[in-house]
C-alpha cells in the first residue's frame, strides 16, 4: 500500500473511532412503543463477545470499522487478523490498551485458519464478523450455522460502474481510474467492471488507456507513488491467469497484461476492452490494477450487465441527469451501496455491506451498531 494511502486509512479509522464515541450512546437508547401497556420499549444489549475475521488489504480500517461499533455497544472483540499482517493485528491491540480500553477487550490472536473455526464453536464466542473472500464467508458462516450464532458477512465485489449515454465521458473515466487503483486495485468496492454504452464508448476507453498508463509502479515508501506492488505473488499470478483467459476467449487487450521480470508481486496497471459474458474478467472478481471495459448497446442493457453478477457489494452510475441517475441508483441497481457521479466509499455514517454472494448485515452508521446486540423487547402491564 502507498504510504500516503496508509496515512489517510489510518485517518479514516479515527473519525470511525471519534463517530462512535460522539454518537454510540444516541444510537443505543431504549426505543418507546405505544402499546396497550403502561409503557413498552425496545433495549439495545450487548451480546457478549465477537470473533472478528479480517483481511489483509486494509488492515486497519477493516478492523476498526468493526471494532469501534462493537465495542461502543458493550461487546467485546477477538481478532483474527489475516496472517500476512501480523504487525498491524499487534499495533491494533496496543492502541486499544493504550486508549484506555480494559485489559484484552480488544485483543488480538496469532492462529491459523482451522483454529478460527474452531473458535467459532466455542461458547465463550456470541457471534462472527468476516471481511474476506467469498470462500472464507461461507466456511465461517457454516461453523457459526451449526451453533446457531449471529454472523455479519462483508465479502467480494465486482462493482458495475455505469457510464450512461449522456455522461461525460472524460469525467467518468478519471473516477473510473481513480477507483479502479485504489491500494493497487485490491479493493472488494473497487471499480470492477465499467460498462460504458456504445456511443461514448471511444472517448472513455481512450481516457481510460490515458490515464491507466500514467500510474506507473513505484516504492511504496515513496510519498510521491501511487500504485505499489500487489499483497502477494500467488495473487498477482491469480489476477495474470484471469487476464490471459479472459484475452483467450476473445478479450481485447489495450494496456499492460504482462508479468515483470523484477522480483516482487508487481503487475502493470492493464486494460481490457470488448469484455464480454463468458469471460473471467466479466464474471470473476479482478483484485488487482486491470480495467474491464464491457460495451452496451443503450441505459437499458447497461443496467442488465451490471446486475448480471453473483455478487452485489457496490456501484455506481455516471449521468448529467443527477435525479434519472438517482432512480437508477435507488431502484434499479442490485447492491448494498449505489452511488451516482462519485466512486463508491464507505463512511462512518453510513451503513456499509452487501447483498447475494457479497455477503449479509451491515457495518457502520446507526445500523452497524445494532447489528452486535440483543433487541429486547420490554412489555410492562
């Protein structure tokens, strides 16, 4: 990761922490319903402790995204952090101690993924928070299934990014691009597939060759670099393997496509063109810096393309018609987060999570703090 892009990660995990600090109590007050009792109401209570199964990409911000409301609702935390990450799961529990927190509130374990599963059964554990891969979701799912715990499940994306036929067509690409490289495209709500309709298809493709070309990979370290090397090499070989199939099967290939001879996991920022069904790059998750450009004949099939995915984490439309943009967003567009004229983000004060195989519940803003506790109903005659 950038280190600038590490900075502002870590910014971003402190508003979370400052959000629910200044909000949590407001979101957790008894709820009074009119009934035909003296009085009845609703109660917010803490389940007791939340395993918390996190990935490696953003390996703060995942975390405190889950912590923070968990723990400003009562509950306790035990993370699993990704193993490829182990100083950030160490630092994590560190500032929680140093913030104040008792002892091992938040604490932070060193295991393997078959111990995890294990520990899902155990009954000091209430329920399961998994931010991870589609694979991960559903074993963890599974193990909670069968002891009857509540799970919150952020998983895979493969966000449509619609570009409609009276967008302009150098603005979108620009987000497009921005989107598409965040954390050198390792991103579940990164932009994964921009269906662009056909009569401005030329100019935004160009754009979108133009700018990708301009990132070029650099030191990390580097304040002045904006795309570093990928998480891992089995990854950036993964991410090749779906680039040189999906070019197989008839994928146009107008940038990048090459694995460099220098050691490291690096791979060039890569776009595809005339990505079409049947394809890895039009059904698979690309987690990594490669741009799929899908083509559509009108609106009307753009939306059917976007909506043609397993997964439906976010999305986005691009329009000069903000309140057209808008129903589309809110209405037609199967995701959990749709945004018109802006890359899809998250942010405290929201509620964040997907729908299908991007998983189930919702993390941040009012709702992601309700997620972890009990809704009690209290009746008194």
């Amino acid at each position: 990761k950038p280190i600038t892009q590490g900075q502002a990660e870590c910014e971003k995990s402190a508003w979370a922490c400052n959000y629910y600090a200044e909000q949590g109590q407001a979101f957790l007050q008894p709820e009074y319903m009119p009934t035909d009792a003296a009085h009845s109401y609703v109660t917010f209570e803490p389940l007791g402790v939340l395993l918390a199964v996190m990935p490696w990409n953003f390996p703060i911000w995942q975390v405190v995204r889950c912590a923070a409301p968990a723990l400003a609702a009562g509950n306790a935390v035990v993370l699993k952090h990704a193993s490829n990450v182990p100083g950030c799961a160490r630092e994590l529990a560190l500032l929680f101690r140093d913030a104040g927190f008792p002892r091992d509130l938040f604490c932070s374990l060193f295991i393997n993924d078959e111990t995890a599963l294990a520990l899902v059964k155990h009954p000091a554990i209430s329920a399961v928070s998994v931010t991870g891969s589609v694979a991960t979701g559903r074993a963890v799912a599974l193990a909670a299934a069968k002891v009857l715990k509540k799970c919150v499940l952020e998983l895979g994306g493969s966000d449509p990014y619609l570009v409609l036929e009276d967008a302009d067509p150098i603005a979108a690409a620009a987000i497009c691009v921005e989107s598409r490289l965040i954390n050198c495209g390792q991103s579940c709500i990164a932009a994964k597939r921009l269906i662009v309709t056909r009569n401005i298809a030329k100019p935004f493709t160009d754009e979108v060759v133009h700018l990708m070309s301009q990132r070029t990979p650099g030191d990390p370290t580097d304040e002045a670099t904006t795309l570093g090397p990928m998480a891992r090499v089995d990854l950036r070989d993964e991410l090749h393997r779906q680039v040189h199939d999906s070019v197989a099967r008839g994928a146009l290939l107008l940038l990048g496509g090459h694995v460099p001879t220098q050691a490291g996991a690096w791979y060039p920022p890569t776009v595809l063109a005339r990505v079409r069904a049947g394809m890895p790059a039009y059904h698979e998750e690309l987690f990594g810096p490669v741009a799929a450009i899908i083509e559509a004949v009108n609106d009307d099939d753009a939306i059917r393309i976007a909506n043609d995915t397993p997964f439906g984490l976010g999305g986005a439309v691009f329009t000069t018609d903000r309140d057209r943009g808008e129903r589309i967003a809110s209405k037609q567009l199967n995701a959990g987060s749709c945004f018109v004229n802006a890359l899809v983000r998250s942010d405290p004060r929201l509620p964040f999570g997907g729908i299908k195989h991007s998983g189930y519940g919702r993390e941040l803003g009012a709702f992601g703090i309700r997620e972890f506790v009990n809704v009690k109903t209290v009746y008194v005659k």
